[in-house]
C-alpha cells in the first residue's frame, strides 16, 4: 500500500509478452459505458501504477487450450452471468 491507501500493482505485472490477436478475453455481466466507467473509476481511485492512478476494468484472458485457464474453463466460471463478453485482444 502506498501512503494513501493506493495499492501498488507493479509487483503483480506479468513479464511475459502481451497476448497476440487471437487470445479472448472475458468479461461476464450485462456492460454499459457507464458501468465499465464507474468500473474504471474504482481501480483508478484504488490502485496504482509506479505511483500514478491508472484507469482499468477487470478481464479473464482464455490463455490456455485445456484446464481453467482456457475458453471453456472460463466459461464455466461465467455460467451464471447473463451476458458473456468474448472480443479477441486484437479488438481491445
């Protein structure tokens, strides 16, 4: 936690490469500009990034062919939402 109350994300940043244009990514739920801004609006008042706020919503990505970490293991943790949303990291 910084002085503030920001929590510090740079410990929690994968080093690997960014995902190519055919990983999915998830995000369950029923989304309009304005939830997805008061979404970003609380990692911004929440977390930082080296020091500075940064605007996020939070996302699943289908990283793996088999197991929890793939489409199908996502889905099903999203079972019970209404509306699923899938675009490719390419869309984004």
């Amino acid at each position: 936690m910084t002085r503030l109350g920001w929590e510090e994300l740079r410990p929690y940043l994968r080093d690997e490469r960014p995902p190519d244009d055919s990983i999915v990514v998830v995000r369950g739920g029923p989304d309009t500009l304005a939830k997805l801004a008061v979404h970003a609006r609380r990692t911004h008042d929440a977390y930082v990034l080296d020091g500075e706020p940064l605007w996020g919503i939070s996302v699943y990505c289908a990283l793996d062919d088999v197991g929890p970490a793939s489409l199908d293991g996502l889905l099903r943790r999203f079972a019970s939402y209404r509306a699923v949303h899938l675009p490719r990291t390419g869309q984004l």
